[in-house]
C-alpha cells in the first residue's frame, strides 16, 4: 500500500524534471522516501564538520614536503 507521501513526492519529480513516475517498481522505491528523511532527520544536530577529517586537508597534509 503506497504511503501517503507519494502522490506529492510524484508531483514534484514531475514538476522539478519534466520525468513522470515510469512504472510500478518506481512508485514503490518512492515509499522508502519517508523512512529515509526521517533517519536523516533524527541525525540533525548530532554530527558536526569537524568529526572527520576533510579528505583534503588529508591529502595536502599527506603531499606537504618535509619541513615546510
């Protein structure tokens, strides 16, 4: 049974690409949308910038020459 969320999240992919909702797999794949911002929803305000390491600065630390 699709969620109630699909009906809009259809018309916004409609309206935002031009693209209808292709087949039936489609549709289904959209009922996961909800579960899905809700997880990233329930991180909001747990994970900061600086809990990793920039991949850059990783890589200009790892290519700086000795001594400089």
């Amino acid at each position: 049974m699709p969620s109630e969320s699909v009906p809009p999240a259809m018309e916004a992919i409609r309206l935002w690409t031009g693209v209808e909702c292709p087949n039936a797999a489609g549709r289904r794949s959209l009922d996961d949308l909800p579960a899905l911002i809700a997880e990233f929803e329930a991180l909001r305000g747990t994970l900061v910038f600086e809990d990793e390491p920039s991949s850059f600065e990783s890589a200009l630390r790892a290519e700086a020459e000795p001594g400089a």
